[in-house]
C-alpha cells in the first residue's frame, strides 16, 4: 500500500502498481495489515518516554522537566507528534491532572448523571448498546457552566495541551464526553473514531483514499482516568501501530480483522489522574468491565483540528425550507434524481455533527441523520411543506448545546 514512484511528469512508474484513489474491500488484506502491527515499538527512538508498556509509549513527570523553553517544548512536542504518527499511535501521560482535581470533576459529573437518572434519561452509544453504560454527552460545556473553577482547574493541565497542540497545532477545540462503564458493561466492538470510523463501511467507501489519509490527521482522541483502572475495569483495548493501514476505515468493518483485533490488542492499566492519547485511527475499543463494584469512569476529549469548518456561517435550513417545494415540483416533472440530489448537497448540511448528543442521540446507527438526508427522505415519501418545515426545525432545535441556566 505504499506510494508508487512517480516520472518526472508525476505518472506512476511502470513498475509500480498505483495506489487506488477509491478503496474496496479487496484492500484490506489481513496478511499487509500484520505485517504493519506485528513489530515492536522502540524505547530508544523516543528519548522523553520512560517506558514502553505492550507496545505503548509511556510519559512521566520527567517530560515537565523539557518543556521550559520553546525549543524544549517543541522538541516534546514533535517527539509526541512522531509517536502519534509513526509510532505506535498511542501515549500514555501519567499524572496530566492532579488526583484532587479530578476528583472535584468526578463529583459534578456523577451529579449530571444522577440529574439524567432522574429525568428518565439513558444515554445513547456509538458502539455499545443504549443504556448500558452512564454517559454525558457535551460534558466540556456542561462543567464550565456547572462549575467553572473546577473547569479552569482541569483544563489548565498543561500535559493536556502539550498534545493536543502537537497533533493539531493552535486553536484546536476541546469536546468532551464522560463515559462510565458499569459492572458487567461489555466490550465495545473493535473500531477507528471520528470522522471516518463513524461511519458505515458503506458510507466510508464513498470517500476517496485522500480523505482517508486526512481523517485521523483533523482529530486526537483521548481519555482522562476518574477512578484507577485495573485491567479488571475493563480500560480501553488497542491495538498499537493499527493506525498505519490505509484502508482501515474499511478494514475494521471486517470479521476478520475484529478477530484479529479480539486476539491481538493490549490492555494498559491507568491510575486516576492518568491520560491516553491516541490517533483515531487506531483500532480500539472500551473493554468489559469484570469488576461486581467499580464503576469505570473517564473522561473522553476529541480534539478537533481548528480547519475543520467552513469559511462563512449559512442559514442551510432557511435554504432548504425555500428549495424543497422547488424540489417536488421537479421530481414530479421526472427530473433527473441525480441532479436533485445534486441541489441537496448544495443547499442542506450534508454532516450530522456537531450535533447536542443529548437531544440527537445516535441511536440506531453511529451518527443522527443530517439535514440533508431528512430532505431527501422527505422528497422520496411525499412529505407536505409543512411537514418538511416543522422537521427542519425540530431538528434545528435539538442540535444546540444546553440551554444557559
């Protein structure tokens, strides 16, 4: 799956097979893939580790010793940067916020799950079944409202910044979403994370190889430990150096590979205060907690790239409530689907995130629906305007944060 050598005029050399623009299934060979994951991750290239655990690279307290000055800082910083990309896609910070601190967090967030216990409320799951963990979705916004000091007092965790700004470089944004599996809480199913590995294999093969390449390079995902987590727990399973296939996104839909992820990944305990990052797309998944009186907590950060968003705001509601009765008109008239469905792409949100997780829960499916499938939806069944309008904005409502209290 490398890259073919190109002429001079940038034409794959003969010799050399290109490599696809659109992958398949037929990409995703298990034998190319453990040639990528079956090797060793080495301590020596990596000076600021103090260890390597399973295959994982592991930071200490020592690192705060070389971010002083702005050489050392960006010294740390490519070195994480290396391990996250040509690594083993995985670190480990021990101690990134101090014990007390989470501690403090912990309380807020046990409060807000009471709250929703007590409003009826189960949270939804990307790759779990509903209701069987305790979740809350827009937890960053939600603690700094609920409870500002003990936000400034986590977030100001300088470990945390040091890696989220050598992924993603300045003006990157912090979500967060508290994930407490309780005893007996089975295992996730073996996945990569946002965007790509929120997808159907389906809708993943839709996107050229390029994007792929791009997705895990626009996100870092990690967790902060709320309680010590002994392999018992259940603490994340991964499978380090997974982040390296091309095709993964594709990859980790298949039998085989989730086999192969089952028998392969590694688990590394974490204390409370400890924190993981890792590339999106390294195979993972939540493990089970076997534990009769533990409920695990952590805190989940995805870490968005600052680029990710468009360049001016648009009311694409406003334009999909004008177009829609334009929209019936045509596929009356027997217009080519094509092109209306081109029209849609053009006027209505094509993405269901961001999204208010608590009022648009990914229930039945890894993500909500976006805009633009309620209108194509609507356009295929008949809908009326007027239904097609009250939807619209239905939707519009459950897609803002929290209200302010």
């Amino acid at each position: 799956m490398s890259a073919p050598t190109t002429t001079s005029s940038g034409a794959a050399s003969p010799d050399r097979a290109p490599r696809p623009v659109w992958f398949t299934a037929d990409d995703c060979r298990l034998e190319d893939f453990r040639a990528l994951v079956e090797v060793e991750t080495d301590l020596g290239a990596y000076p600021y580790a103090d260890d390597v655990e399973q295959g994982v690279l592991v930071y200490g307290p020592r690192l705060a010793e070389h971010v002083g000055t702005p050489e050392g800082r960006r010294d740390v910083q490519a070195e994480l940067a290396r391990a996250l990309s040509e690594g083993p896609g995985i670190v480990v910070l021990r101690g990134a916020v101090p014990p007390d601190v989470v501690d403090r967090a912990t309380e807020v967030f046990t409060a807000m799950i009471a709250d929703q216990h007590a409003a009826g409320v189960a949270g939804g799951d990307h790759f779990a079944k509903p209701g069987a963990n305790d979740r809350v979705w827009g937890a960053a916004d939600k603690l700094a409202v609920r409870d500002p000091e003990v936000f400034a007092d986590y977030y100001a965790s300088d470990a945390l910044a040091l890696v989220c700004e050598a992924w993603l470089g300045r003006g990157y944004q912090v979500t967060s979403q508290v994930n407490v599996v309780n005893p007996g809480g089975q295992a996730q199913t073996a996945h990569r994370d946002y965007h790509l590995g929120f997808m159907s294999q389906e809708q993943a093969l839709a996107y050229p190889a390029h994007v792929h390449a791009l997705s895990p390079l626009m996100t870092l995902q990690g967790a902060v430990a709320h309680c010590d987590m002994p392999v018992e727990t259940g603490p994340t399973l991964y499978l380090p150096h997974s982040h390296k296939h091309p095709a993964g996104y594709v990859a980790f839909h298949q039998p085989e590979f989730r086999a192969y992820f089952d028998d392969h990944r590694v688990q590394l305990p974490l204390e409370k205060g400890d924190a993981a990052f890792f590339n999106p797309a390294v195979f993972h998944g939540a493990g089970t907690n076997r534990t009769t009186d533990v409920r695990r907590m952590a805190n989940l950060l995805q870490v968005s790239s600052a680029f990710g968003r468009a360049m001016e705001s648009v009311d694409r509601t406003a334009m999909s409530e004008a177009l829609f009765p334009v929209l019936v008109r045509r596929w009356a008239e027997g217009e080519d689907e094509r092109a209306l469905r081109n029209v849609v792409a053009a006027s209505s949100e094509g993405y269901a995130f961001p999204t208010n997780l608590d009022a648009d829960q990914p229930v039945g499916g890894m993500a909500p629906q976006s805009q633009a499938g309620l209108v194509l939806r609507a356009l295929e069944e008949g809908w009326d305007v007027e239904r097609v309008v009250d939807a619209l904005r239905a939707q519009d409502a459950r897609r803002p944060s929290h209200p302010r209290p």
